[in-house]
C-alpha cells in the first residue's frame, strides 16, 4: 500500500511538472507570435510578388535586387496577373506551444504598364476593359484596390510627335472617378521599388492601426496608466489625453508632449498666441514614426491642430469639436 501511494505521489507530481511546463510552452509561443506580428516588424511578414511578365519588361535583376536590398521578402509567380505586383501577410498565432502561421493575400493590385502601351490603349478606348479583365477574376468580398503605374512617359513623349494631353488626362480621371483606379506616373526602376516598399509598409501597418482605432474609444485608455507620489506616469497621461482628440494618434500625441510637456504649458500658449498663428505653429510640429534608415516625418495637420486649438480654448461647454 505504502509503494501505491508514492506511485500515486510521484504521478500527480509529473502531471503537474508536465502541466507547468505546457504553460511554460505556451507562454513562450504566444509571446513570439506577438513578437513577430509588432508593427516595427512588418518586413518581416511581408511578402512581395511580382508577375514573371513583368520581371521580364522592367529588368528584373535591377528590380528584384533594388527590393532586397531595402529589405523586403519578393519573388516571382506566374500565377498572379499579368504585369502585376501583390502581397501576401503573414500572422502568427499561438497554437499550444508551437507558433501557427497562415498567409492572408492583401486587397492590393499594383499594375505596372509601359507608357506606350497606356497611350496605345487610351487612343483604342481599351484601357478599362484591360483592367477590368484583370480585376474580374477576383470576386466581391475580395475585390482589391487597383494602382496603375505607368512607367516611362518622358520618353514617349520625346518620340511621339502628337500626344493629345488632355484626352490622356481626361480619360485618366475617368478611370480614377468611375473605376476607382488612381494611377502614378514613374520613369525609372528605382522610383517603381520606392513605390512598391512604400506600399508594402502601409500594408503591413495598417492592421495594426485598424485595431489601434478599434481598440481606443474617448474615455478609456488602451491600458491602465498609474502615477506614482512622485509623479512618474504623468508624461503618459497627458500623451493618453490628447489621443482623445479626433484624428490625434499616438505618434502626434507623443510629439505634442514633447513640446508641450503638459497641459498647462498647452494651454497658457494658445490663450496667448492668437488663433492663425497658434494653429500654425502647432500643425507645423513634425511627428515622426518607426527608426532608422524606414523612419518617416510628416507634421500634425491643420485639422488637428484646429481640433486641439478648440478644446483648449473653448468656454462653451457645449462647443461640438468637429
């Protein structure tokens, strides 16, 4: 009886170590899932492809190392359309204590045309029932925004006698108001690789940035934020307060803060700067996002900064920030 009961003993021990260490593994997994799915790491579950067509028309050595030089993951396919680039997400996700991972093909459908081949068929009318035959293929709920990049028009116009501008404008705005296809003018390999990783970042983030606006509503912040007696937690508040302004994400409000270091010293600047010079000063404060050689500058906005000149300034209680 003795020995049943250390059997029984050392059994319910092992499950228990077998059981801590199952936790252990899905903690793991889980936190490397999260680790590859951080918006900073969005190259790293990215994935370009380029149609072998169109490798073959732009010089696909120039372009294929222009794009792997900057760091994005490309590769060639014969099985997207044609003179095509698309991409394809990765997510991560725990599942026990392994990571799963599952490709999510991106609404996106960048066509790469030659400038004389546009000029050919605008001056035919063809032009849409060629993008139209490209996008029919997909159906409805997957049905992905078309760019249309129309590479090396200085040199058609350098060897065409007649070009009718404005017939190749008009039509192109058609196409941009009736079939929602905007276009972009390029003339070189290097400008279609620049295009092509700007794309693929704003793809990469912009999951990202969905469930940021899903996640923060006014009134509650995205996480509890405490300040301690000696006031460490501050900065983090008033970074948190200004993301309740509409339009004011937290890159903006971490630059406001910045300048700003707290509310009072926002609100004593805009009570003595009059209005025009005030919204001027704050939507010329330069926000920037991510690091190194892929970090971006752009500025707060008039809009926003309108925004926050009204909810500092305002007396009227029921003044409506629009």
């Amino acid at each position: 009886e003795y020995k049943s009961y250390l059997r029984a003993r050392m059994s319910a021990a092992e499950a228990r170590r077998l059981q801590r260490e199952r936790e252990r593994g899905a903690k793991q997994a889980l936190a490397a899932a999260a680790k590859g799915m951080k918006k900073e790491n969005w190259m790293g579950y990215m994935r370009t492809i380029l149609s072998k067509d169109l490798v073959d028309d732009v010089g696909g050595t120039e372009l294929i190392t222009t794009l792997q030089h900057i760091g994005l993951k490309c590769e060639t396919s014969s099985d997207v359309p044609s003179k095509s680039i698309t991409y394809i997400r990765s997510e991560f996700r725990a599942v026990g204590t392994d990571v799963a991972t599952s490709e999510i093909n991106e609404p996106e459908l960048l066509l790469v045309y030659n400038a004389e081949h546009v000029y050919e068929r605008i001056t035919l009318d063809l032009l849409d029932l060629d993008i139209k035959s490209v996008t029919k293929h997909y159906t409805s709920s997957n049905s992905p925004q078309v760019t249309l990049f129309i590479m090396g028009l200085t040199k058609l116009s350098k060897s065409k006698k007649k070009i009718d501008r404005i017939k190749w404008e008009e039509y192109l705005l058609k196409l941009q108001l009736e079939e929602n296809v905007a276009h972009h003018v390029i003339e070189t390999v290097e400008e279609l690789s620049e295009h092509v990783q700007m794309f693929c970042k704003a793809l990469g983030e912009r999951h990202h940035k969905l469930r940021e606006q899903k996640d923060l509503y006014v009134g509650c912040f995205k996480r509890p934020l405490t300040v301690d007696k000696h006031g460490h937690g501050l900065y983090q508040v008033w970074v948190a307060q200004l993301q309740e302004i509409r339009s004011v994400t937290d890159a903006t409000a971490q630059a406001l803060a910045e300048a700003y270091p707290s509310p009072l010293l926002l609100w004593q600047y805009l009570k003595e700067t009059p209005q025009d010079i005030a919204v001027e000063s704050i939507s010329n404060i330069p926000v920037r996002r991510g690091v190194g050689a892929l970090s971006t500058t752009r500025k707060v906005g008039r809009e926003a900064a309108r925004r926050i000149y009204q909810c500092f300034t305002s007396d009227n209680p029921n003044d409506g920030i629009k």
